[in-house]
C-alpha cells in the first residue's frame, strides 16, 4: 500500500524544537519532489519548505527561512521537518507530501501525489 506516515508533531514552549518525520512506504522516495506544508485553525495550507529529488532546489517560506530544515534519508525511504527557535504563530498541522516540484515565480511548490495523514505542532508562549 502506498503511504506516507507521519510522526514526531507534539507542544513545545516558545523557542524550543521538533522534528516531524514522515517514512514513505510503496514507493521510493527519492523519485519524487518532497515538501511540508501546514494549516492553522482558521487559515488556509501553506507550503512552507520543498526540495528536489536530486536536493539541488531547496525552497523555504520567508517566515521559516533559517529556523526550519527540510531533508530526507534514502536509506530510511524518510523525510523530516527540523524545526528550531518555534513560536507560537507556527502553531498548526503540518503535512508532508511528494510528488512533483513547480517554480512560480520563485515560490516553488510540490504538486502532490501522496499526502501524509498531517500532525499537529502546538508552540506555547
């Protein structure tokens, strides 16, 4: 069965960090783009950080740019979300999904395949 599994979302204190992974099965990961996105209450999806396949093209949203990390492990057929200095406005679901890879504009996006079943990050003041 095709899938991604995603683990690791929990509540964190303002500045600290988590890691969400997401382990692939059915397919080899190394295939494909791979990306997070993520939903607040309320809000729409953003898709905050995607990567090649080859890892040449790394994007990041603005508001995450230099405190989260996107990378995967063809070994493990996982990808994971470093995420450091957390504040309460990350506060969401996150997602993963690989798939395909589209630059607009500089904003470069996965067009997805496959969709983790998402896992929630709460960051407390």
């Amino acid at each position: 069965e095709v899938q991604l599994v995603e683990s690791g979302g929990g509540l964190v204190q303002t500045g600290g960090s988590l890691t969400l992974s997401c382990a692939a099965y059915g397919f080899n990961l190394d295939n494909y783009a791979i990306g997070w996105s993520r939903q607040a209450l309320g809000k729409e999806r953003e898709g905050i950080s995607a990567s090649s396949s080859d890892e040449l093209t790394t994007y990041y949203l603005d508001s995450v740019r230099g405190r989260f990390t996107i990378s995967k492990d063809s070994a493990k057929n996982a990808m994971y979300l470093q995420m450091n200095n957390l504040k309460p406005e990350d506060t969401a679901v996150y997602y993963c999904a690989v798939g395909g890879l589209t630059d607009e504009n500089g904003v470069v996006r996965v067009t997805a395949e496959y969709w983790g079943q998402g896992a929630q990050v709460t960051v407390t003041s």
